[in-house]
C-alpha cells in the first residue's frame, strides 16, 4: 500500500475501533502521522486524530509486522508473528478487560493479505522509567508487578490460554545457547560463566515450586511509560509480546537488574514483597524470598547471555549481575 491508503486504512481501523470502546459512531475526520523516533524494534508512530465533533486524540500507533522492525531487531528476535499476535491478545483479553492501568487499546488490525499488524493504543507519554532517578517511580513499578502478578495468577485458563509457558525449555535453552559460543568468549570470562553454568544445572527443577502468574517477560525500565500528571497511575507498562505464564518473582529481577546499590535493590524487592503479601492473603519467608531471587537471576543473567548473538556488548555490566547472584565460592 503506498502512504495515503495507508493513511486512509488507518483512520478507518481507528474509528471501527472507537466505535466499538465508545459505543457510539465515530468518524475520523483528520489523521497526522509522525514517526516515533523513540522505538527500538517495531515501526511506531505518534498520531494526532481529529474527530467529528471537534473532539482531539492522541494515539500511539505500533507496527507488529516482523518485516518492518527498525535497528538490528531482526537479528536479536524471532518468532515471526507468534510475538506479534501475543501482544495483540494480551491488550485484548488480558489487559484491557481486567483494567490494569496499561495503555487503552484503542484499534487492532490483524490483516494479513495487506501485511497490516497494527496497534492503536493511548498515548501515554515518551519518558521512560529507565531515564529516571526517582526511587518513588521504580517502587511504584514493584508495586504494580506484585498487584498484576496477584490478579493474574487465577485467570481462568481461556483468557490466557495463548500465552506460552515459561518452564525447563527455556531454563535450558539459555544454557545450550551459551554452550554453543562458549569457545568465542573471552578467557576471562570463561571460568565465572562456566561455573554459573553448573550452579543453574541444580536450580532448574526448584524453579517449578515458584509462584506463577502472566509475567511480563522483559520487564526493564525501558518498557515502563513514566506518565506525566497522573499520580494515580504514575506508570504504563509497554511491549508486550514477550509475555508468558512464569515464575512471578522473574520480572522483579529483569526491574532490579542494573541496580548497584544493595540498599536500592533491597527497597524495591520489599515493596513488593509487602504489596504481593497484601494483595494475595499469602504470608512469605522474606529470607527465602530474597533467596528466590538471587537464584532466578542466575537464570536471567545466563539467559541474556546466551540470547545475544554475539559477545560484543556489555559484558562487564552483565557479569558484575552474574557476581552478585551467585554465592561465594567455598
């Protein structure tokens, strides 16, 4: 399709969609594009929407179609549409439904004969939890993991039925992807990456008595919306199509991964560790617990070292996250 009946496609999409949230007619009377210079995967646009009446929206428009990633995605990703479709299906029968405070799904196009995956969310602003200082904002984000990951742990299996389970295949995964480089890694590195290897080996079959829920998958400060003027819902949480059923207490790892300061980590792993208690009824060991998450970011640390294509990026950050999970050698 060239740009104007793209144009003219995504103003009919948009007001189908709004139609239906809205239920009344809404017609779209004018449409600005502007690409989103702020993704790092998937084409995104910021769309400025006149409608009948006068009425003015902002909207955040994401391309799904795996054709039209941005950078070196392609490279790093896989999966085709799978995740894509993911995504789609969390905004529709997890996400909006339950009203977790996650941007509005405004539209949806799923059409593949025009290649159109598209996603018409609400704008929820451009300044992302990962360039902030602010420890209130990153509680917040801990808060609302242990909230998200206590409702979603009793969905009835038909809402969530698409999602994959996160279990042994990807515990070892992570695993045979670094045994297949481990010869190009640098001889520094070897001994402390082997050995973790080892000590994860020993973990896997604990990681199933874990408590599970939706999880995020990639639950980074990158993908956090610091919302502007709403203290109520100070965050969104974005991207979505690497959500699956898992261990809860993962994405609690991905949010402190980065964090040096012990004091630091230790605040927001308490905040959610009361939040969760609160919002379950469950009464946790707060010893086994920090436990729990030491030995889960073995995994994480391994797992994003094995899914990188190569060894050339941060590798010093990467293990300085591999020294402060694994124990002390005896």
């Amino acid at each position: 399709m060239d740009e104007r009946h793209t144009t003219m496609l995504m103003a009919e999409t948009l007001q189908e969609g709004l139609s239906r949230l809205w239920g009344r007619p809404v017609l779209v009377r004018e449409l600005r594009r502007e690409f989103f210079s702020g993704c790092s995967s998937f084409w995104a646009e910021r769309l400025r929407v006149l409608l009948d009446g006068g009425e003015r929206l902002e909207v955040f428009f994401k391309d799904l179609n795996p054709r039209h990633h941005l950078n070196s995605a392609p490279a790093v990703r896989a999966g085709g549409l799978e995740p894509s479709r993911r995504e789609l299906l969390m905004y529709q029968r997890v996400l909006s439904p339950q009203r977790f405070g996650t941007p509005q799904l405004y539209a949806a196009r799923w059409d593949p004969p025009r290649g159109a995956f598209w996603l018409f969310l609400e704008e929820a602003g451009g300044a992302l939890l990962a360039g902030s200082a602010d420890l209130s904002l990153w509680l917040a984000a801990a808060r609302w993991a242990a909230g998200f990951h206590a409702a979603s742990r009793r969905l009835p299996p038909g809402q969530t039925r698409f999602l994959r389970p996160y279990g042994n295949t990807q515990y070892r995964d992570c695993v045979e992807r670094i045994e297949r480089k481990l010869a190009d890694l640098d001889a520094a590195y070897r001994p402390a990456v082997c050995r973790a290897l080892d000590y994860h080996a020993g973990l896997i079959d604990g990681f199933a008595a874990l408590p599970r829920s939706v999880i995020h998958g990639e639950f980074f400060g990158k993908n956090l919306v610091v919302r502007a003027g709403r203290p109520d819902a100070p965050l969104a949480v974005i991207d979505w199509e690497t959500a699956a059923i898992g261990p809860s207490y993962l994405d609690l790892v991905s949010l402190t991964t980065g964090w040096r300061g012990s004091d630091q980590k230790q605040a927001l792993w308490r905040a959610y560790f009361d939040s969760y208690q609160a919002e379950t009824g469950l009464r946790l060991d707060w010893a086994c617990f920090c436990e729990d998450l030491r030995r889960l970011a073995v995994h994480h640390t391994l797992k994003w070292l094995g899914w990188r294509p190569d060894w050339n990026f941060s590798m010093k950050r990467w293990m300085r996250e591999l020294e402060q999970a694994m124990p002390s050698p005896r």
